[in-house]
C-alpha cells in the first residue's frame, strides 16, 4: 500500500470512529451538486453549502455568484469572515479604506466588526466561498442589502 492510501484509509477509519452527525446514526453527511448557480432575476446569490440545515453544528459556508458591475453593499458580521474567489475579478474595502483588487486563488481574512463591502469588477461572474466560524448567519446590513437570492 502506498503512502497515500495508507494516510486515505487512516483517515477513513478515523471518520468510521467518531460521531460527526450523531441524528442520523453517526453516517457523514454528503452533498452533492452545491456549486456552480448563477443568478436568474437578482444580482447576486449568497447560497448555502453547509449549515444547521445541511448537518454542521458551528460553521457556515456560502457560495457567494455576482454578476459583472454587483457590489455587495456595506455590512459586517461579529466574527471572522474568510473568502476564497474561486473565480472571476472584484475588489474589497475594509473600513472605507482603499479597494484591494482580488482574483481566483485569493483569499481575504475579513476581521469580526469589520465594515465591509466587495464589486465584482470583471466581465464575468465573481465566484467566492465565504466561511463562517458561527451556526447562525448574524450579518448586519450597513446599507440595504440589494437583490439578493
């Protein structure tokens, strides 16, 4: 067996042991096709891919689609945000402060309190991940929040 399998199957078994979802018999919960929705009749769509709904206990985790020329308008959150652009060109400002550009691979730490706002400034879609150490999404709107699904 080669090293990788080796550490796949210790893993797996390691999984096997513990209880990650003890009201539906301890089987980890899986879900497929989250990914890859693209707005229909508003801006911008902020969809969850885990939540208390879908199983996780402490953390929430969305796939966060604007189209070209949508800004997220200001808000904060009283914890951390981490964002990963898995695709398109945007830029984000903390504080009012200056526009930081970011593109897929980039990953921005957003501190707890930190008003905040992101634009999509490319031609296509803007595709980020945002993770949340909290079970209950408790975002405060700074500005109105826009078209949202």
């Amino acid at each position: 067996m080669n090293p990788g399998t080796a550490a796949l199957q210790v893993a797996h078994t390691a999984l096997e042991n513990q209880d990650v979802n003890s009201t539906s018999g301890g089987a980890m919960p899986v879900h497929h096709h989250m990914l890859g929705r693209t707005p229909s009749v508003t801006e911008r769509i902020l969809f969850p891919i885990a939540d208390q709904a879908l199983g996780t206990r402490a953390s929430l985790v969305y796939e966060n689609v604007l189209n070209p020329g949508t800004i997220v308008p200001l808000h904060q959150h009283p914890f951390e945000e981490v964002i990963v652009c898995t695709a398109g060109v945007a830029e984000c400002s903390l504080n009012a402060g200056p526009w930081e550009r970011y593109e897929p691979g980039s990953v921005l730490i957003i501190p707890p309190n930190t008003p905040h706002t992101l634009r999509n400034i490319g031609s296509g879609l803007l595709r980020q991940l945002a993770f949340m150490p909290t079970g209950v999404n408790e975002t405060v709107w700074l500005e109105d929040k826009g078209s949202i699904e």
